[in-house]
C-alpha cells in the first residue's frame, strides 16, 4: 500500500467513525429509581466509580437540592444512594450522574454519553497499538524467518544460491527500513493523539471542566488504563528512538522492546473495557486481551505485509521475487490461521457473555454494532481464504518450479492485501462504536 493509500484509509477510517451514532449512550443505564421517605436511590446496568456521582432530588425543577452526598450503596455496586433532607418531602425531581467502571459517562442529562469525540479517540488507541503490535510481529515473526531461510526453493539448492537470496532480499528489506519507521512513528502519534483526546471527550460527557481532570485520572478505572496506555506509549518511543537508525526488529531483543509496550496497551484496554463490568471479571479480562492480541497479529500483520513485505519483495529480480514472497507468505498465512481461530473462539465466549439472550442481537444497538463487526469479519475471511487457497499455492508451486509464471498470484496478492487493510480500517471503526455502545447482557 502507498503512503497516499494509508493515509486515505485511516482518514476514511476517522470520516466513518465522527458519521458513526453520536448519541452512543453510556454504559450504566438507568434501571430503577426509588424515592422511599430517607433515601433515593438508583439501580444501574453496570458497576460505578465513586467520582462524578451526583444524585439530587429537587422540589422542582431548578429547585432547591433537598437530598445530601450521593454514594454508592455498599451492598450493591450498581446502586447510588443520597439521603433526603427533608424525610417526607413528597414528590421530588430526580437528577443523576454516573461514570461506569468501564469508562463512560451517564445521566439524566443529554450531556451524558460517549459521543463522536470519544469514540474517535477510542479508535485511535485501538489502532495505534493493534498496528504497532503488527508491525513487529510481521519484522521478526514472519520476515525475517523467511529472509533466514533464504526463501521457498526447489530441494537441493545449493548453499551459495541461498546465500545470495539472502543477500539481496537483505538489501531490499533495508531499503523499506524507513517505511516500516514512518508507519511506526506515525502510529505512535495517533495514539498520543488519542490519550489527549480521550479526556477531553469523557470530562465533556460528564459536564465537567478542566478541573476534573485530576479526579479521571487518579479516581477512576479509565483513568488507570490512560496512565498503563500513556507509559506503554512512552515505553514504546524510547524503544524506537535506540533503535530506529536500524532496520526493522530482526532479533528477540529488539522486538520485545518494541512490542511489549502495545501488547501491554492492548491489555489496559481490556481491563478497564466491558469485559471488566461483568460476572466472572478475571476469565473476561484475559480473553478480552487475547482477542485484542490476536487482532494485531492478523490485522496489524496485514499492515505490516502492505509496508514492509510485499514492497521489498516486489524489489527483488526473478526468481528472487517468487522465493522470498512465498516464503512469507506461507508463514504469514499460518499466522493469520492462527490468529483467526483464536477470535473466532474468544469472540464468540465474549458476544455470549455481553449479550445475554440471543434475542438481545438484533434489538439492541450493541447487537447491531456486533452484526455489523460479524459481517465485516466475514469478508475479511473471505479474503484471508483466498489468499491461503490461491494465492499461496500458486506463489509456492512458482517458487518450487513447478509454475514458473508468478505474475498473476503476486498482482492478485497485492490486489487482496489493499482490500483486506480497507476492510480492516472498517472494522476497526465498528469494534470502536460497538466498545461505546452498553452490552444488553
């Protein structure tokens, strides 16, 4: 993919998500309200932090306040109460605010939700380590392998023919060095783009100023999760200012360095998401992140082909060309067979546990959202499946000499990878709408 291309991806990516609902209501909806003759009190769908809360009952609308410091009820977390001042005050109007445990606002207000803003930054967090994961994944995991063996040969080559594969494959890798960099660099600014973001968009859902800033970010779960996420990113750019006057991470310890801080902030996004709110905490966090690993390795190992991979092999002369292109390919698609087995499995424990009766899918925005995320998840296999049944049969018979002419399975390929990077850029959106929505489960 072009640079023009990635850019045009990412902003259509941005475009399709400030078009997405922006009344994405919060996670804690309102299930009950009691007024009894000493206390109000409030039944939520969801666990919530103690800061923001604000529960006051008025003699009317714009009256007086005639209840006291709202709290949550010790016996249940999804419950708020605040005590009237004034027992037996007879009919009173109720205002509410609420800040879930995974990270949205809530209210009686309009103010509440999470808004275009905050699902735009949810993406940008999403992406920037899905693809900085991939990214490094692609390098050590899948190139370099590939570069080490010298490409998919016929058997007994000759140990100087494979030198020389290694060698000018070598070179032609050094020259995407700066690509596989810029998609790195440019990665990691979205994501600060996103820390800064994220704030702004939750302070505005619960009508708060600057001034609560300090309460989101010492107070709160999200606010845990944006510190994990702002030191991942930190972690991460110390990691490529040592090491970008190199190519891209070959040997373990660079590629630890690299992809240990993504990998960690896609484990903060699962703690303190929807997997976070619900029954059995500890289970859903750990397959939450599993799934959000996975993603990368499959998702942001396709941006990783388009960047580094299929740009250098396309550098290379026949038959280098065919013997290294093979050769990721056939690991890449053992990866993303992988990968997508593990969604598959995890993805399926999850949408049971958030959903609840699966009547809930098609009635509930949540379920809309998962379908559409289904449906694009579809296609993407579709595309995977090609790749695994077409075009890498026909690359490794070019490469073994039984099919000479790669030409038409390598264009193909290419065709393939742009398409699949579209639809993931799609997909992404819908996973950031769908982690905005409340789960009906």
């Amino acid at each position: 993919m072009s640079r023009r291309g990635a850019w045009a991806a990412l902003a259509a990516a941005l475009v399709a998500c400030l078009a997405a609902p922006g009344a994405a209501q919060a996670h804690a909806e309102l299930r009950s309200l009691e007024v009894g003759p000493r206390a109000v009190r409030l039944v939520l769908s969801s666990p919530v932090e103690e800061a923001f809360l604000r529960l006051e009952a008025r003699v009317r609308p714009g009256g007086p306040v005639v209840s006291g410091p709202a709290r949550r009820d010790p016996r249940d977390a999804d419950a708020v109460v605040a005590p009237l001042l004034r027992p037996g005050a007879g009919r009173v109007v109720v205002e509410w605010r609420a800040f879930s445990q995974d990270g949205h606002p809530s209210g009686s207000s309009r103010a509440g939700g999470d808004g275009a803003l905050a699902i735009a930054a949810r993406l940008l967090l999403l992406i920037a380590p899905v693809g900085m994961l991939g990214l490094v994944v692609m390098a050590a995991g899948v190139v370099e392998p590939a570069l080490r063996g010298g490409g998919v040969a016929p058997p007994g080559r000759p140990a100087a023919e494979a030198e020389g594969v290694r060698r000018r494959a070598g070179a032609a890798l050094a020259g995407r060095a700066r690509a596989w960099w810029t998609a790195w660099w440019a990665l990691a600014a979205l994501g600060a783009l996103g820390l800064v973001l994220l704030p702004v968009a939750l302070l505005r859902g619960l009508d708060e100023g600057a001034g609560g800033l300090g309460a989101l970010l010492t107070d709160t779960r999200a606010g845990t999760a944006l510190w994990v996420q702002a030191g991942a990113l930190a972690a991460a750019a110390l990691a490529g200012a040592a090491l970008c006057r190199r190519g891209p991470p070959a040997a373990v310890g660079p590629a630890l360095a690299l992809g240990l801080p993504p990998a960690a902030a896609l484990v903060a996004i699962s703690w303190a998401g929807h997997a976070s709110s619900g029954g059995d905490r500890t289970a859903n966090i750990v397959i939450d992140a599993i799934h959000n690993l996975a993603t990368a390795a499959w998702l942001g190992g396709l941006l990783g082909l388009a960047v580094l991979a299929l740009p250098a092999v396309r550098a290379l002369p026949q038959p280098d060309r065919v013997r290294l292109g093979a050769a990721v390919v056939v690991r890449f698609s053992a990866l993303a067979l992988t990968a997508v087995g593990v969604l598959v499995v995890t993805g399926v424990y999850r949408a049971l546990a958030e959903l609840g009766p699966v009547g809930e899918i098609a009635h509930s925005g949540y379920g809309r959202a998962l379908l559409v995320k289904l449906g694009l998840f579809a296609v993407l296999l579709c595309g995977g499946a090609y790749n695994r049944l077409v075009a890498h049969p026909r690359l490794e018979r070019a490469a073994l000499g039984l099919d000479p002419d790669d030409r038409g399975a390598a264009a193909a390929l290419r065709v393939s990878v742009r398409a699949e990077l579209a639809l993931a850029a799609a997909l992404m959106v819908s996973v950031a709408v769908l982690i905005s929505l409340p789960p009906p489960g």
